[in-house]
C-alpha cells in the first residue's frame, strides 16, 4: 500500500495533520500514535471498587459474558462464546493463571434488547459477582452504567460506545466507536487502497449505516479515515433501522447516483451481516460495477456463497485461515479441540482473543490479584499484542480510539483471498 505523502506532514480530511508514516501500511506494532495521550483520570469510572477481591478465590476467578446470542433480526454474534471458552479452557489446561483457575459460568444473552443487556449486566455484576465480563459483544451500551458502578471491567469487540471513554472497557483492537478525541486514524483509507492495488488517488467512496447512536458516530469516524488519505466521500447515511430492513430500493437508487449522477468507486458497509447481504445483492442486480467493502462477511462458512461473491471484508487482525502464522494456528487448533463444532468465523475469533487478552492481563499483574491492580496495571502505559494475529493496543489511548490496523480478505468462489495481511497506519491528529 502505497504511502501518500514523501515526507513532514501535510493536510487532509478537512484540516486533518497527517503524519507521512501514518500514511502507509506499517507492522501491527509501533505504530505512529500522533502524540495522543489520555490519562486515566479523566475518564469514566475509576479504578478503585468497593469490592477489589469479587470473583476471586485461592483457586480461581469467576468470569462471565454477555452478547446477543438471540436477536429479532436474526444477526446474531453466534461463536463468540465458544471462542472465549476454547481460550479459557486451554488455560486452564495448561494450569490455569498465576495458580488460579478460570471459572467461566458462561454467556448471558441479551436478546439484542438494551432493557435486558441491563439486566444481564446486573445479574453478572451483581448476582454472579463476576470479576471480570468475557467476552462482552453487544449493540447497545445499556451494560455501563452497572459495571460502571460496580467496578467490572469486560473485554471483547468495541463496537459499542461502552468500550470508550472508560476505564473498565478493553476492546481487542481499541474503542471503535470513539469521537471527540481530536484524533482519527488512517486505516480505512489504506484499507480502500489495498482493494486498488495500492492506490486510491481520485476515488470515490459511500458509507451506509445502520441509524442508531453508535452506528452514527462510527460512520463519521470512517468517513475521515477515508478522506485523511485523499478518497472523496460522496454519500455518509445511516438510512438502515436497527431492526432491519426488507426494500433496498430507495438506498441502491441513492448509491448509484450518489458521485454527481453515477455510482461511487466503493461502497462501506457499516451495517448487520443480514442487512449487507441484502445490500450487496440488490446493488449486484441493479448492475453496480464498483467495489464492496463490509466489516462482516469473513466466515468460512461463506465459501462459495453467491450473493457476497467477489465482495472485500475488513478484517481487524489477521483472519483465521492464515495458519502460516503460529498464533492463528494455535487458535485453530483450540477450536478443533475445545469446540470443534464451531466456525471460525469473527464473532467467534473476537471472543477468542478477548479470553487472551484477559488471560494475558493476569499474567502481567501477578498471583496478588484484585480488582484495584488489574485496573491500575492495564490503565498505566499497558500493551497487547499476539504476534501476526492481533494488532498492538495501548491503554489508556485506546479507551478513546481504536488501534490503526486491519486486512481485508475478497471472497472468490470457495476460497477468502487475502488482499491484504494484517497491518497498521498510524493515528492523526485532526
């Protein structure tokens, strides 16, 4: 992927200082963070708790999660909670943690309903007396207020704003859905040059999403990700209800025209794996040539599935069938033996690497374990990342942002290509 800018800085995205190294694609380590720093006291919830020894034992700590393994619409986060297991079980396989067990009591569903994600949140905080949530993959952040309260830091996907702005909340690849920070990043826009060969220069992009908070302040997030890089943005709409839609018509009519009268260079699709299928197909029927680009459409249950053929998907770390690398193959392998009836599939990688990232925070803090150290030691200049597989992320500067990284796979007949491996851009300041 090919670097924008030869040298110093320059200015995109409407006044956005952009860093040469942040212009092109780097390893998932040491990238450029545009001198972004957050302390950790002013941001929500704290770091002491009322109770610094719930959930723990001598001999294990008491863990739970919470997604939305039902939901109206049909999309659900299926997997995840395998994933998570896989991982922790393999933990505790190998001896458990600093001579502590994991004990998973399992996944709470929330229907994909805010007023039951809160109730599930008080259950686990307060019922359960969890230590920590494992993994945590919602639509809503109707879960903060109570582990906000009580103290329980979760870790999974940060699609949600209850990843950000927070002490508690540790997404695998940062806070997503972030906003007013004064930082953006590069990602999408190198993103879209990978799917080009390398280059951009002169293109045009539409981003749709679904029309709720979350989805909204993530779409503008991406929308100057891509301009940072010189893509022209000529359609950012959230005309998608959460609960789904069943006529594309009037939003494939407004796409197609949407680059003064003629469909854009590539659409974004910020929206459910059923609502982009529907999408991807009717715009295909309706004779769009440009190229499609989706956060969900990596499963390898998929190989060979017509309506998403030849359509890219951002992956956010490195996907799962590339066992080259040790690591992914070292989840591979859990999942063949810890839950060998589940698909590899990003829902479920998520909450495998949500159960490491929680594994290896343990680790780091030590056999004198309580609420209070894990959240001093992971909110003062802490650092994850799994070699090849997942990208680093910085806490607390990724309470506030996501990390600047992905890869993007193509779906090609049977087999997910990869366009591009797992690599990072770097933060800009705007």
């Amino acid at each position: 992927m090919a670097a924008c800018s030869s040298g110093g800085s320059s200015s995109a995205g409407g006044g956005t200082t952009v860093s040469a190294d942040a212009l092109k694609a780097g390893p998932a380590t040491g990238w450029p963070d545009a001198g972004m720093k957050v302390d950790p006291a002013s941001l929500k919830c704290g770091l002491t708790s009322s109770q610094p020894t719930r959930g723990i034992t001598d001999t294990s700590i008491t863990v739970g999660g919470l997604g939305y393994l039902t939901s109206p619409t049909g999309s659900t986060i299926a997997g995840t909670e395998q994933g998570a297991k896989a991982r922790l079980e393999r933990a505790n396989a190998e001896g458990g943690v600093n001579g502590r067990k994991i004990n998973y009591i399992g996944t709470l569903d929330t229907g994909d309903d805010a007023a039951r994600t809160a109730a599930q949140a008080k259950v686990l905080a307060q019922q359960k007396k969890v230590f920590a949530v494992v993994p945590l993959l919602t639509r809503d952040a109707s879960y903060l207020d109570t582990f906000c309260n009580d103290k329980v830091p979760f870790f999974g996907w940060g699609t949600t704003a209850g990843y950000c702005n927070n002490t508690l909340g540790f997404g695998i690849t940062g806070c997503l859905v972030g906003g007013g920070s004064g930082y953006t990043s590069s990602t999408y826009g190198l993103l879209i040059q990978a799917m080009f060969g390398g280059s951009a220069k002169g293109k045009s992009a539409a981003l749709v999403g679904v029309d709720n908070d979350s989805a909204r302040t993530g779409l503008q997030e991406l929308a100057s990700q891509v301009r940072a890089v010189g893509i022209r943005t000529v359609y950012t709409k959230n005309p998608f209800p959460a609960t789904g839609v069943t006529d594309t018509t009037a939003v494939v009519n407004d796409l197609m025209t949407a680059d003064k009268g003629h469909a854009p260079d590539v659409i974004l699709h910020l929206l459910d794996f059923n609502s982009v299928v529907k999408l991807t197909s009717a715009l295909n029927s309706a004779g769009y040539q440009g190229k499609q680009l989706n956060p969900v459409g990596y499963d390898p249950r998929l190989a060979g599935f017509k309506d998403l053929q030849k359509s890219y998907t951002v992956v956010q770390w490195e996907p799962g069938s590339d066992t080259s690398v040790p690591a992914v193959k070292q989840l591979a392998d859990d999942f063949h033996k810890y839950a060998p009836d589940t698909s590899i599939s990003l829902p479920a990688m998520s909450g495998y690497w949500a159960a490491d990232m929680f594994i290896t925070a343990l680790k780091k803090v030590g056999r004198d374990l309580t609420v209070d150290k894990f959240l001093k030691v992971l909110n003062t200049n802490y650092s994850y990342s799994v070699p090849g597989a997942l990208p680093e992320t910085r806490w607390p500067i990724n309470h506030n942002i996501s990390a600047p990284c992905g890869s993007v796979v193509q779906l090609n007949g049977k087999v997910f290509d990869i366009i591009a491996k797992l690599f990072c851009g770097g933060l800009l300041k705007k």
